[in-house]
C-alpha cells in the first residue's frame, strides 16, 4: 500500500495553470507531474472556482474575534503567571536556604501534580 503524498499550493496551482493552458493532454501532465489525472481535474476546477476571490475588494477576509473567549484567556494567563511566580518562590529561592538545612528538616509542598519534598 502506499503512502500518500502531500503536494505544496504552490505545486497544485502549478499543474492546475498547465492543465488550464490546454497545450498537453491531462494523461500527459499527469505523467509529467506524477500525479492522478483525477488530481490534476479537482485542482483545475478548485483554481476556476477560487480564482475570482483574487481580485474580490478588501483583501483577505478578517477573522471573527470572539471578545468572551479572549477575556476567559487574559484572564487564564493570569491567573497562570500568579502560579507561576509563586511556584518559582516556593522551590527557587527557597531550595537555597533548604538545602544546607539537614534531612530531618526537609518539608512537603503540596502541589498541582502531586506533593513535592523540599
């Protein structure tokens, strides 16, 4: 069985103007490019049917910005960069002190992925 091959944009437009250009059959550029002829018809029908979307006014559509969900994430990067600060406090600065201390003095952190020895 074999692996099936991803082809670039640019490859696809490629053989989709060769096959627009009609100077060789489709049998012939489908040898040349190494691809289906089946391939080289969907590309070919893609191209006409997108081809008017270049030269539409404005550009590139903007993507919709959902401002609920961009609030939900500010507030999720911050309450991560809390923890964080405070997790790097607990064992950074902290693991200096502890670690000249002796055994008997170690204590456990309770943290989010199980309770950690200092």
């Amino acid at each position: 069985m074999s692996k099936r091959k991803n082809h670039s944009p640019e490859f696809k437009a490629k053989v989709a103007l060769e096959a627009l250009k009609g100077e060789r059959t489709v049998a012939e550029l489908a040898s040349q490019f190494g691809v289906h002829p089946t391939m080289i018809h969907s590309w070919k029908r893609a191209l006409l049917e997108g081809a008017s979307g270049v030269f539409e006014r404005g550009g590139k559509k903007t993507p919709e910005i959902d401002e609920e969900q961009v609030k939900e994430l500010h507030a999720k990067i911050g309450e991560l960069a809390v923890a964080n600060d405070l997790y790097e406090e607990m064992f950074v600065n902290r693991r200096t002190v502890t670690c000249r201390c002796d055994v008997s003095q170690r204590f456990h952190v309770s943290a989010p992925g199980g309770s950690i020895a200092v």
